[in-house]
C-alpha cells in the first residue's frame, strides 16, 4: 500500500528538503522533492501524486499560493503545510484553502508520519467508495421503490430521457435529484458519453467563465496552462447543473447565450468552439418566486424547463424509509468494517414516525452515526438521540427567557460539531466526511463557533 503511495516535498532549503526525503523513503514512501513552488507545478503536470508536503514561507511562491494552485490543478492531490510558524491562524487560513492538515517543523517527525497515514486511510476509504459506486449498486438501490409518486416520477424521468430536451429538475434538499439526473442519462442515447456533473454554488462570475468556458495559457494571473471548461467536456455528451438557482444574475446571461448558441470561446481566445451536450439542470430553489424577485432570468427558465420533473420528499415516499436504512447500515457497516448484529426496533419506530426535512441524505447521515457511534454492533435510539439532550437543556432556557430560535440552533449544532469531533479523536477530515460537509465549511463552522 505505501509504496503505491506517492509523495512530492516542497521546500527551498535543501537541507530541510533532504531530511525530509531521508525521514518519509525509510518509512516506504515514494518520495519526490521540488526546491519551488514553480518547480513543483511543473512536476505535478507531469507526474501523478498522492500528497504534497510544502514549506508555508518560501521565496517567490509560498505554501498557500501552491496550495490553490494544486486544488486548481487536481483536487484529489492531498496537501500537508509545514510550518516553522506554529500559529494556529496560519493553520486555519491552510486548511480553509483545502489543506489536509498542518506541521510545525520543531515537532516529532512522527507527527507528520501519523498525518500521511491518515492522508493513506483517507484515499482507501474513498477507493473503497468508488468501488461499491463502480459496481452500479448505489444508483440501482435508490431506484427500487414501493412509493407510487416516486414510480410515476421514474416513469416520467424514463419518457423524458428519449428526447433531447432540456430538463428541470425540482425538489428540496437531500432529496437525490443527482439520481434522477443519472438515470435519465442512463436510458438516453448519450449513456455511453459523459456526464458532466456541477455543483454551482458558490461560483463568483470570474470562476463561473473558467469552469465553464476554459481559458487559454496566460490569459490571466495564474493560468499556468490551458484548461477545459465544462461546456467542451460535456460535448456530446450530458451536462448536468446542481443548484442552478444560485448562480449570479450575470453568469445567467452567459450560461443561456451558450445553451441558445452551442457555441463558445475559451478565455484568452478568439476561437469560437461549437458545442453539443444534453443539458439537465436540478434545485431545491422555487424558480417562480426567484424570477418575481428579479434574481432569476425567466428567458433562462423557460430555455431550461422544457420538462420539469418534481422529485418527492421521503415524507411523501414513507413506504422506501426502511428498505433505505437497512442498506444504509450495510454500506457504512461495509465502509467502517463494523458488524452489525442486532438493530433497536425502536429505531424503525422513530423512523417511521419523522418527517425527515433533510430527505435521504438525512436518513443517510443517521445511519452513518449510529453505525459510527456503535462499539457492541447493536444500533440503539439512544445513540441516535443522544444529541437531543443537550438541545432540550436549551430549550429550559425558556423558563427564565425566550432567545432567538438561530441561537438555539447555533448551540445545537455547536455542540453536536464537538461530539463528532470527539469521536473522531479530532482528524478534521474524517469530521467532515461523517458531518457530509467539506473540510472547509467544517473549519468555518469551527471558527464562527470557537471551538478548540
């Protein structure tokens, strides 16, 4: 397992750089060495690697411009920031850009060993994932329902997918619009070409026109080389749009000449490409009531709706809760190599009884904890609940004052960030991916709540 795991140190002092080299080859790593972060990207365009280990303060390029400069490049590429600075604001600044973790160059070399080990069980786990998802099981599971609405809205999704309109779909958050966008591309005649899948939320107009349109070597501070935007990736192919209702009011305007023109030009160049994709768009957003506000087009609307398909909340589809958690408890049980052998009947009672506002990636997420939580292989209510208790000591405050219902909030998820983080013995990125969130917003979290 190590020797397929494949490191690159950055550092300008050679002596440190060598050291470095020295510490990780005699524990079995691979180990490459760049003397600056220009250097370094120059390797990482050429070479594949699992982890950079890079020096925060180094001549020309420091630790933080590389970093964003690897996330730009390859997102998968794991980064540890080293540090003789140990400032925890230069570690949250780090790992709010995406780094794995930091180390302060006075510490125990081990330290940095146990942070690459984590870096290693991190890349199995999601080699693990990718192989269940491989293997078709995940899509296909989510498919099988007793409901009749989620029948009628596979039945209309599967008429949708023979024609090559474009396609709306709605429905709240958690609710698996990504699957539905999946099985359309499934049973059309593009299911052997690519499917291009987006999240847009949070693009700024700038970085909306370079993932989507690409740009040319040079057209801009930091583009080391040219890139393909997402409209020439998805040619011939499927473009799939999460979250459309939150892209900007100008990036609308953009997106929809594209769509009407099928033509497009890369940043930093005049070349006009033409473009064919099958277009299907997805959010929890009422585009209605956005377009009455003056922060939707409704030229975009009506280009992207030729068909809406509403997606059911899993209150509506009560008949799929259990089957749903039972395969749940066996994937993180496959996931976390946990034997279950005994579920609280309490638990399908609770179930069957809640509305579910977060959906199926809510049922998903209790499952996960109490498969997470368990050390016996029995799944009891008592460890899916066991963050209520704090909730209802807040809500005794109601004796003596009523506060803000976004307090309570805060104070809940406050506190249930701590217990995760507890259980996870504080590996940040293991905190996130049971939490569902990104290791940044997970930092977010931490600093907007001052935890320690």
């Amino acid at each position: 397992m190590i020797k397929e795991f494949s490191i690159l140190v950055v550092d300008d002092q050679m002596e440190y750089r060598d050291v470095l080299k020295l510490i990780l080859e005699e524990s079995g790593f691979a180990v490459d060495t760049a003397d600056s972060g220009e250097n370094a990207l120059e390797k990482i365009q050429n070479t594949e690697y699992d982890l950079v280990l890079t020096d925060l303060i180094m001549d020309g390029m420091d630790g933080i411009e590389l970093l964003r400069r690897i996330k730009y490049l390859n997102n998968k590429i794991e980064v540890i920031i080293i540090t003789g600075y140990g400032s925890i604001e230069n570690a949250v600044h780090a790992m709010k850009e995406g780094a794995f973790s930091y180390f302060i160059k006075s510490h125990n070399p081990d330290e940095l060993l146990s942070e690459v080990r984590k870096v290693i069980q991190l890349k199995d786990l999601e080699k693990e994932s990718k192989t269940t998802k491989n293997l078709g099981i995940i899509s296909d599971f989510y498919l099988e329902t007793k409901s009749r609405t989620y029948r009628k809205t596979l039945q209309i999704a599967k008429k949708a997918a023979q024609s090559n309109s474009n396609i709306l779909i709605l429905g709240e958050s958690g609710v698996g619009k990504e699957v539905i966008a999946k099985y359309i591309h499934k049973n059309s005649d593009r299911k052997d070409l690519t499917f291009v899948d987006v999240n847009c939320h949070g693009f700024s107009d700038t970085l909306f026109e370079s993932e989507f349109f690409g740009h040319e070597k040079g057209a801009f501070t930091g583009a080391v080389d040219r890139r393909i935007g997402r409209f020439e990736l998805a040619d011939k192919g499927v473009l799939f749009l999460d979250e459309i209702g939150n892209i900007s009011f100008s990036a609308q305007s953009k997106l929809l000449k594209a769509i009407e023109s099928k033509k497009i030009e890369r940043i930093g160049s005049n070349k006009v490409i033409d473009i064919d994709f099958r277009l299907i768009t997805a959010t929890n957003k009422n585009l209605t009531e956005e377009i009455e506000n003056g922060t939707f087009r409704d030229d975009l609307y009506y280009r992207l709706s030729t068909i809406t398909i509403n997606v059911p909340p899993l209150r509506k589809r009560r008949e799929d809760i259990q089957s749903l958690f039972y395969y749940f408890v066996r994937k993180y049980s496959l996931e976390l190599d946990k034997d279950i052998i005994d579920i609280d009947e309490a638990i399908i009672n609770h179930l069957n009884q809640y509305d579910f506002p977060g959906n199926i990636r809510e049922l998903k997420n209790m499952t996960e904890r109490l498969v997470v939580l368990t050390e016996d292989g029995i799944l009891r209510l008592s460890d899916l609940l066991e963050t209520s208790s704090d909730n209802n000591k807040d809500v005794s405050k109601l004796d003596k004052e009523i506060v803000p219902l976004r307090e309570i909030r805060k104070e809940a998820e406050s506190n249930y960030i701590k217990k995760v983080l507890e259980i996870c013995e504080y590996n940040v990125s293991e905190s996130a991916r049971q939490l569902g969130i990104s290791r940044r917003q997970l930092f977010n979290k931490i600093s907007e709540y001052s935890l320690k």
